[in-house]
C-alpha cells in the first residue's frame, strides 16, 4: 500500500479495538523503537516499516513528491492529533 502513494493512490490505515489491546504497538513498535535501532527479536511496528519503505523508494526516484501523513486517535467521540505540538482535541 506504501508505495501506491507514489502512483499518486490514497492509502489509509485503520486500527481500532480496545484500550490496552496493543494497536499502538502494532502500529510503532515500542517507545524504545521510536529514537533507537531495533536490537535482536525487536521489530518496529507496521507504520515504521511503511514509512522506511516509501521514503527510501522517493530518495531512489528522479520525480518531485509531495507526501502528507495524518496520524489521529478517536477516543470518547473526540479526535486528537497525535503529531501535532498540542494534546486538544481537533
């Protein structure tokens, strides 16, 4: 799907389940993933694997690209942006 975004193709990512269910998890990898190199046995998480893949394609590729990426967490009917500086409610 990653890199159907560079055939100018939408892709979106929906995760839901219950609190605690390991989603954020699945999608980052742990904390310790986030700032350092995986070390034996740990895996980055499937958004981290998406994002290496399509940035490394566009680093290979001759073209100009414009990419944006939303991450978002609905919770109680209220939807926070999770790569924005503040911790409100959009």
């Amino acid at each position: 799907m990653a890199l159907s975004a560079l055939e100018g193709i939408n892709g979106t990512v929906f995760v839901y389940g219950q609190t605690g269910s390991g989603k954020t998890y699945t999608m980052l990898g742990c904390d310790r993933l986030q700032r350092e190199e995986p070390t034996a046995g740990e895996e980055p998480g499937v958004l981290v694997h998406a994002m290496r893949d399509l940035f490394a394609k566009v680093a290979q590729d001759e073209r100009s690209f414009y990419l944006r990426c939303a991450y978002v967490e609905i919770y109680n009917e209220q939807v926070f942006d999770l790569l924005g500086t503040g911790s409100e409610a959009l």
